[in-house]
C-alpha cells in the first residue's frame, strides 16, 4: 500500500491510495463517513421559546450545527461506565438570547471551551422585538451511521487513478477541444496537463479518428477527495477512519479464531 497526498488542508485532502482492492478502498471511504465518532447536540431542553420557530425545528437546527470535537477528551456514550451522563461523556451548552436580533451559533456557550461551533456565522433563528429564547443543550459523541449529525466528512469519494497514453498523434486538436476538464494542452502533439483530473469520460478516445490517444484506469489505486465539516482535521479523521477499520479486522480474526 502506497499514499500519495496531493492537498492536505484543515478541511480538505486529495490523495493517491494504491496497492488496495476496490473493497479495501470503499472500505475507508464509509469508514470516513460511517465510523469516526464526533460530537453534536443530541439533546435539547428548552426553558423558553416566544419564536415563530417550533421547538423540534429549533433542536434539530442545533443538532446539525458542527462542534470542534476532542476524541482524547470524550468517550461514546455506549463506553462511558457512568449512568447519568458525565464530562466524559457529554458537555453541556447554553443559548439565551432576546430580540430583535439574528441569533448565530457563536452565540452558544459552552462548559468546555474546546468544544465550540466550527463556525460562528451559522444563523439559527431571526428573533423580533420581545421574542426570547433560552435553552440548555448536551452535546454527545455519536457515528454516522446512527445520525447524519454525527458524520464528520461531508463529502468523500474516490476513482480510479486515469492513466492517459498519446502515440502516433498528427496534431489535430481534436481531443483538446472536446475536452470537458480542460487537461489536454496541444503543443507540436498533444501533452496531458493533470492526468489525476480525468474523469475517464472517454470523449478525447472518442474523438480521435487516428486511435492516438488511449484512455484507460489502475484497478489498484484510487483517487480519494475528501472534505471534512470542521470538527476534526481532516487527516485526523483520515486516520481516525483507518484505524476503525484495523479494529473491526482484529475483532473479525479473534471471533473466527474462537469458532475454529
């Protein structure tokens, strides 16, 4: 196996995995979107709301807003040896507010500062004149594949990486203009820009009439594009996502080991 990292940022990665199969490769991406805990809103108590927005829409907008998340610091709830709920297992935040005012997600205090929204621009409810809002909000870790509000990676996909060959071309052109993602460039023949952006649509094989031009895809490496909500870096969940999957195989062989 072999990682290729082509953008790494606190939000957003491109890398090139190879030497897995394909099931080794969507294995990680639902790893990504399904398994790596993180924190939301899970419950709501609303002590006062003169809105014009019903206490369920309110706490579900809350629930999706999302929250920086220490996985050293918290424990699944599922994992935690207390009863009723403790700082291990949950934080708690607060949001009271009056009108007339737009009410943001920086507005929501919490009993542990690390655990904050990722942003503070998000809008929750416009308040008029008079209208108050006051609630109090527990935040727990939680997966994916429970609730949407729980998946850290907001997009992530994979490809097979392109692989783009030219021989024989006569320089017509054709392939450049045709296209769709702008990486065929035509200088005395025709050069590939960024053989990675290829969306393997086939068009420039299709429009050559002299067969210069072969467009085809490793079987055993992949594209991944990946962008997280915020809540983690994204290299963290990356991580995160495989170590999940190193778990479930180490948890698969000791069950087979004790039925043989």
């Amino acid at each position: 196996m072999n990682v290729d990292v082509i953008e790494l940022s606190g939000s957003r990665a491109q890398f090139v995995l190879s030497g897995v199969s394909p099931a080794f490769a969507n294995a990680l991406r639902r790893s990504m979107m399904a398994e790596v805990p993180s924190l939301a809103i899970d419950d709501v108590n609303i002590y006062e709301n003169t809105s014009v927005l019903y206490d369920e829409a309110l706490a579900l907008r809350l629930g999706l807003i999302p929250l920086k998340t220490d996985l050293d610091s918290y424990v699944l709830r599922s994992e935690c040896k207390c009863e009723d709920g403790c700082p291990r297992c949950q934080v708690s935040l607060t949001l009271s507010a009056e009108g007339p005012k737009t009410v943001y997600s920086g507005d929501i205090q919490s009993s542990d500062p690390k655990v904050v929204p990722v942003e503070t621009n998000i809008p929750i409810i416009k308040l008029k004149k008079d209208q108050k809002l006051a609630l109090e909000a527990i935040a727990r870790l939680g997966k994916g594949k429970d609730h949407a509000k729980w998946q850290p990676a907001v997009a992530c996909g994979y490809k097979n990486l392109p692989k783009i060959v030219i021989s024989g071309c006569d320089g017509c052109g054709a392939c450049v203009d045709v296209c769709p993602k702008g990486i065929l460039e035509l200088n005395e023949t025709v050069v590939v820009k960024d053989e990675i952006k290829c969306s393997l649509c086939r068009l420039c094989e299709k429009s050559c009439e002299s067969g210069a031009i072969k467009i085809s895809a490793d079987p055993a490496s992949f594209v991944f594009s990946v962008e997280a909500d915020g809540s983690m870096p994204c290299m963290e969940m990356i991580i995160r996502a495989a170590d999940e999957i190193k778990k479930k195989a180490k948890a698969l062989t000791k069950s087979l080991s004790v039925v043989t």
